[in-house]
C-alpha cells in the first residue's frame, strides 16, 4: 500500500522537525499518539485523512517552531546589528 498525501505531509513536517533519522519518535510525543500509529500511516497500511486533530496538532507545533526560529534569527539580527 501507498501512504495518503497527508500521510505523506506528516512525515515531511516530522523530518523537517526531527532529522532524517528518528523523527517519529518525537513527533508522536508531541501529536500525542503511539510511534507505531505514524509508522502505520507513513508506510500506508493504515489511512491518514486530511481533517482530523492529528494535522490540527501537527499544524500548530509548525506554527509553534517557526514563531522560536523568527525569534532567535531576531535576537541574532540585534546582536549583529550592535557589534
């Protein structure tokens, strides 16, 4: 079986999170579901559909990492702009 796109897109995010290797781990701590239920959903033999709380979840911590990357890249931009 084909993982779905969505299924597709939460492993996408999750490496994008996490690194190439070990990624489910975390990411299931912070979607607050079982690592074997991802590795389900991104091998495909179980479906991923696109509206459900798992993407809301996933949504949010992206959101959450790019709010703490524009900061820090901030505080960077002032430190440099002092020197």
């Amino acid at each position: 079986m084909k993982p779905t796109p969505t299924a597709e897109l939460l492993a996408e995010a999750g490496r994008l999170l996490y690194g190439e290797i070990g990624w489910s781990g975390p990411l299931s701590e912070d979607l607050m579901i079982q690592q074997r239920t991802i590795q389900a959903w991104t091998s495909g033999k179980r479906d991923l559909m696109a509206n459900n709380d798992v993407m809301q979840r996933l949504e949010a911590r992206l959101r959450e990492e790019a709010a703490e990357l524009k900061a820090m890249a901030d505080r960077i931009r002032e430190s440099t702009a002092k020197a």
